[in-house]
C-alpha cells in the first residue's frame, strides 16, 4: 500500500475503537507518514498485537535498511507512541 491509500485509510482507522492486530509491515512509507499513522493507532487502546515498517528514510538505495538510520529515527516514533500508550 502506499502513501496515498495511507492518506485516505488515516480517519477510518483511527475510529476502529476494538481493532486488535495491525501489520503494516512490508509498505513503503516515508517517516512524515509512519509518524501519522503512528497517531492514528495510538488512539486505538485494544491493540495488542502491532507491526509497523521502518520508514523509507532508513533504507538505501539497495533497499537495505541503514542501522544507524533506524537508531536515529526509532526513538523519536516509539517517544510520540508512548505519549498516548504503551505500544506492544
């Protein structure tokens, strides 16, 4: 899916109050847009289950992920997941 579809997906779900389980793993999503579906699923408390891809940013041109890219980028996502729960 991409960026596009993520745009138009980003109201409905975070209205799905009893959604459990997400995997949005393996998408191509720049760190602006990981960074608002990150606040749309931080207002769904019954997640338990969720999976999320690192941002294109943290990949290079090979499609390998840089792993200082990812040590930059990580904490700030899971710090703005964190204001509003505790991601699992």
């Amino acid at each position: 899916m991409g960026e596009t579809h993520f745009n138009a997906l980003l109201p409905a779900l975070s209205q799905c109050s009893h959604l459990t389980d997400v995997s949005f793993w393996e998408n191509e999503l720049s760190l602006l847009s990981l960074k608002q579906l990150l606040q749309h699923t931080s207002k769904v408390t019954q997640l338990s289950y969720e999976m999320y891809p690192g941002p294109l940013e943290c990949y290079d041109d090979r499609g390998v992920i840089l792993s200082h890219r990812i040590e930059q980028f990580c904490p700030e996502v899971l710090d703005m997941l964190r204001a509003k729960r505790q991601p699992k």
